[in-house]
C-alpha cells in the first residue's frame, strides 16, 4: 500500500519506507508473475515473487513461505 491510500484509511505507520514503519515489501519480475489458480483448483499460489516481507519480516523467500506469520 503506498501512503495516499494509508492516509486515506488512516493507517498510522503504514505507506512509506522510513524508519519506524511497518514495512510490507513484495519483490517480483513483471515478466514470470503468473495466477496459477483454476475454478476448480482456486487455492494456487501465484509465481514471479520472490521476497515479500510482512510489517518488516521476511516471509516470503526466494518464492516460498518461511513460516513466518506477522500479518494482523
């Protein structure tokens, strides 16, 4: 989420890269990003994102799930 739709919502910390802020990250190539979910097959995880950090943490890694849980 960038900051206009944080202020929108009125999310304190939230938006911005700065110190003090609860950062969620995704890094993915435009070019291997794909949906892999079918009507019958709806719960796929999609590919092309590599790392994708979660208020600061590290969840996603080099395309899998850590175990790391930091979402509210």
């Amino acid at each position: 989420m960038t900051s206009l739709p944080a202020q929108k919502f009125r999310l304190a910390q939230r938006g911005l890269l700065v110190p003090g802020y609860l950062a969620d990250i995704v890094i993915f190539d435009p070019a291997t990003v794909k949906d892999l979910s079918t009507f019958t097959h709806p719960h796929q995880y999609s590919t092309g994102f590599s790392h994708v950090l979660v208020n600061g943490q590290l969840t996603i890694e080099n395309g899998k799930h850590n175990g790391t849980r930091k979402g509210q």
